[in-house]
C-alpha cells in the first residue's frame, strides 16, 4: 500500500469528511478517507441528528441549509437509513416567545406556518398545553438518528468502487503530495483535514493562530415510548430563540434574552436551550447545553441534566420519563464564522468549525466546495 496514489484524501471519517468523500464519489474521483478511530465516535454521533435549516438566517446559509437537507433525503434511500422529513415546531408560552415566533414568520416564512394550541395538539398530542399560546411549524427539518445515519453512509461510501475508508490508522504527517500514516504513506492530488475538534494533531500551530474554540454539550436519551406515543415534528421551547442566528433579527429577541437572563440565570451560565428529536425506536433523544474553551471536565453535571429535563417537562409530557443514556460531546466552533477554511498550502485544505450545525450544514458545503475544484 505504500505510495498509493488518489485524488483526494480525506482525514477524518465524520460527517464533515464523509460529505466531502460522497461528493468525491458522485463526481468519480479515486478517494481515500483515513479515520483514527475504530469508527466515527465524535460530534457527528453525539447529537439530535437534527438536520435544521429554520436556524439559519435567510440567504446563502439557509439555501446552503435546504441543499443539506435534499442531499441527506436523497443519501437516505442510497445508504438505507432512517429519515424522517418531520418538520418542527417552536412552541411559546410567553407573549414575548410568541412575539418573535409572529414576526419571524411575517418576515421569513415561506415554509412556516403559526399554528394555535389545538392545531400543534392535532401534530404533536403530547405537547404539554397548559399556559400554550402557540407555535411556529416549520415543513423543512429532517430527522435522523445521527449514529445510525453515519455508519450506514460510510458503509456506503466503502461499497462505492471509487472509495476507501481506512478506520484506525493515524495520520501523522502531511507533505504534500505525500500523506503519512501509522501504516503507510500515500500520495495525492488534493488533501482534505476534516478532523473536527482534533486541533492539535496535524497543525499545531496553524490551530493556534485560528479563531477556532471548542464547545461541549450534555444530552440525554429516552428509553422507547410506547407504540401508541409519537412526538411528531422536532419540538423545541422558547430558549432555543436565543440560540440560532435566524431569529436574530426580531425586534423582541434582545428583551426576551434579557428576560431570561435576569429570571433563570442558569441557563446563560450553562448555555442551555432544550429541543427533543425521536428515533425509529421511539427514543426521545433531548438536550442540550454549551460549555466553551479547550479542555473540559470529563464528567457531566447532573445540575445541567436536571435543568434540561426540567424545562423539557414545561412543553412535553412524556408517558415514559426513564432515560437510558447520558453522555457529552464536543464540537470546534467559529465565533468569527460559519466554518473554518484554510489553506495550508496549496491542495491541502482544512475544513472544521461548523459548530453546532454541522448536521445541517455539512453536505451543501461539501458540494459548494468540491464545485469549485
């Protein structure tokens, strides 16, 4: 294996790296994705598996969001996985979370629609009503389970005659066009990083000049509701208004920020925002929390895990309450940008820093970027 040649290498088997090798594959060229894990087992299968574009603010990001959205349907009937084109809704109990929800949709909506509390009982009966004003439904959210979804899309990927993935090897060194490995050196046209939080690895220093921060977040898994239980669309509270760059430009927004920071100043402090994503089992995957910087407490505060379950219980009553996983994840995040690209050199090229979106954003950056090779 030793100089083997490709057209592009990919480092990182996530959903940043496994978009870009779908990408690869759809336009034929010889692809390698090297992995330093035994499989994917960060950010990419530690979320929602929310794919999202309500959250993003209208123009390149949100089509960018919409072409994500197409490619994961599209993906999901190729590498047979769960997708459910469920769609969302933001749920408001207080005038305020009502106020953003109507101009949101007044100025934005073409694909929302405000629903009044019998109407979001008729797509989600367990929502709880008491002290509901309304909501905003929106059609465009998809739902997959994240863990599932990336194994099933790299097992894909590797029945594609044009692609490798290579699992637990390390790679140690980048020269172009040579890339060095714990098991071999191959050579390529074009080099791709797409390793996520892992800064230090490759580019040490080039990290450390970067904008680039991490972010870890708690979520909780549900054990299986009953049969007769469906969530229906993604459901999140008024605290996710605080959390996505659509709702930014809303009159009301910076009040309402106010409003909670001053009431419950916890949520800041964690950087807690609650939403609820079912699976085809009929778990209810819920979360989540923010924690920035660069290293964390590998332990999770079961203060978060409380709050998140707590305010869960304000807008969902679930039949089965009993959770059967918790765990943490960690993301890299541009707070200067929606990603972080940079050119190393020329054809080796970093790309990392969705933050939380990169579910959302992943597979329509991926085919901007590769469009313009």
């Amino acid at each position: 294996m030793k100089n083997e040649k490709y057209d592009l290498i990919i480092v990182g088997a996530g959903v940043v790296g496994l978009a870009h090798a779908y990408q690869a594959e759809l336009k034929g060229l010889k692809t390698l994705v090297i992995e330093k894990e035994q499989m994917a087992i960060g950010a990419s299968v530690r979320n929602f598996g929310m794919v999202w574009p309500i959250g993003q603010p209208q123009g390149y990001l949100y089509d960018r969001a919409m072409k994500s959205r197409e490619i994961w349907v599209e993906l999901s009937k190729k590498a047979n996985y769960w997708a459910s084109e469920s769609g969302s809704i933001h749920l408001a109990y207080a005038k305020d979370e009502w106020d953003i929800l109507d101009e949101y949709h007044t100025k934005w909506g073409q694909n929302t629609l405000l629903l009044t509390p019998k109407e979001i009982l008729k797509h989600s009966p367990h929502v709880n009503p008491m002290n509901l004003i309304g909501g905003l439904f929106s059609a465009t959210e998809v739902n997959v389970n994240a863990k599932e979804a990336i194994h099933s899309i790299a097992s894909y990927l590797q029945q594609q005659p044009n692609i490798d993935i290579h699992y637990g090897e390390q790679v140690q060194k980048i020269e172009y066009p040579s890339v060095q490995t714990t098991d071999a050196t191959y050579i390529a046209d074009r080099v791709l990083v797409c390793g996520g939080s892992d800064f230090m690895t490759l580019f040490p220093e080039i990290f450390k000049q970067s904008p680039l921060i991490k972010s870890k977040l708690q979520m909780l898994r549900s054990k299986a509701q009953p049969s007769s239980f469906a969530l229906g669309p993604m459901l999140c509270g008024g605290l996710t208004l605080r959390h996505y760059a659509s709702f930014e430009t809303c009159s009301g927004l910076q009040a309402y920020k106010q409003r909670i920071s001053e009431e419950s100043p916890w949520f800041d402090e964690w950087g807690i925002h609650v939403m609820a994503s079912s699976n085809e089992f009929n778990e209810i995957v819920i979360g989540d929390s923010h924690e920035y910087g660069f290293s964390f407490d590998p332990f999770n505060k079961q203060q978060i895990n409380d709050y998140i379950l707590d305010y869960l219980q304000g807008f969902l009553l679930l039949p089965n309450r009993e959770i059967s996983d918790t765990w943490y994840g960690v993301y890299a995040k541009n707070p200067e940008g929606t990603e972080f690209v940079h050119e190393v050199e020329d054809k080796v090229t970093i790309v990392t820093g969705f933050g939380g979106a990169g579910m959302t954003f992943s597979f329509g950056f991926a085919q901007e970027f590769m469009q313009e090779w």
